[in-house]
C-alpha cells in the first residue's frame, strides 16, 4: 500500500517596499444637532486606531494606505488612503 504525499504549497508574501503600522491616533469629534449643557460636557475625541503600509512621513503628516494593487509592469495603484496630522499621532507601532 503506498501513501499519497500532500504537496504543501507555501504562500509567499509579495515584495513591497513599504512598512505595515498600526497607528493610534485622535479625531475630532463633531456633531451638528442642538445639545444642553449636560450633552455637551460629555463630548470626548475619537481615538481611531489605523493599520496600514506607511507611504511617507514628514514633518506636518503621515499617508497610510490599507491597500494595494502592483501593475505588470511594477507599478502600484494605492487605496483605503488617509492622511492623519502628525500633531495628532500618539503612537505608531510597526507590525
């Protein structure tokens, strides 16, 4: 009786050259609508947290983007963009 061997098919990441985070971060917080005093004492900021591959950093901002498409020809397409103010940035931790 022989046995069947299983051909394990090993999934390689694609090659990017850029770095993955996850990015802690604090928002504004708006709200159109009519509130008393009470409503408007309870208001806090938003704290979001962002994972994404960091595509530039400066002085002023960071540009995270979640996902990508790479063209034949090796160019990349970038989406799920955001630009966060770097003021607003509590931590940034790469993963």
């Amino acid at each position: 009786m022989s046995k069947k061997r299983r051909r394990v098919v090993q999934q390689v990441a694609p090659v990017i050259p850029y770095i993955k985070y996850r990015v802690h971060w604090i928002d504004i917080l708006s709200d159109s609508g009519w509130a008393d005093e009470r409503e408007f004492n309870r208001m806090r900021l938003s704290h979001p947290v962002n994972e994404g591959w960091l595509y530039s950093k400066d002085k002023y901002s960071i540009k995270l983007f979640a996902s990508y498409d790479r063209e034949d020809d090796g160019a990349f397409t970038f989406g799920d963009r955001t630009m966060i103010p770097l003021s607003c940035v509590k931590k940034m931790v790469r993963i």
